[in-house]
C-alpha cells in the first residue's frame, strides 16, 4: 500500500510538472511542439471515444453526441497527452527517491 501511495505520489508531482511545462510551451510561443504533443493522445481518445458507451460521454460531459464533438476528443487528447507524458518523470522521481 505504501508503494502504491509513493508511486501516486510520484505521479501527481509529474503531472504537475507536465501542466507547468505546457505553461511554458505557452509562453515560449512553441505552437508547433504543443502539437505534436497533443497528437501523441489523440489514438487513446479516439479509441476510448468508440470504445465507451456513448452514454457515458454524454452523462460526462452534458454534450449532446459527446463521442463526435471536436472539442471533447481535443480536450481528452490533451489530458491523455498529459498523463502520458508524466509517466516518463514520474518512473524518474520514484527511482531517484525510493529505490536508491
């Protein structure tokens, strides 16, 4: 159980991290690397988008045929981005901090 709380742990700091990196991609004006990055969750939520039930995007998100609105598949690319990509540091700070 403590494992499973020190990875969460771990993993909430790389998220956190993750959103401050995009804040800065922001303000650097890197347009093009945002989108590459946000491309790297679109097939996760195009797969969860037809693999769920469509009622449950619905219910979700009060959208009518959530499933096919651009704006939900944008934003669940972005969030799957995100977690994505904090699984890379989140490895790293559990290793560093943990196993050492």
């Amino acid at each position: 159980m403590l494992t499973l709380l020190r990875l969460l742990a771990c993993y909430g700091l790389a998220c956190a991290v993750m959103v401050l990196l995009l804040g800065g991609l922001l303000f650097a004006q890197q347009f093009a690397l945002i989108e590459l990055w946000l491309r790297s969750g679109q097939p996760l939520a195009g797969a969860l988008l037809t693999l769920l039930p469509g009622s449950l995007w619905n219910d979700l998100t009060g959208v009518a045929d959530a499933a096919a609105h651009p704006e939900v598949r944008s934003f669940l690319a972005l969030l799957l981005a995100l977690g994505q990509w904090a699984l890379l540091p989140a490895a790293g700070f559990y290793r560093v901090w943990y196993r050492s």
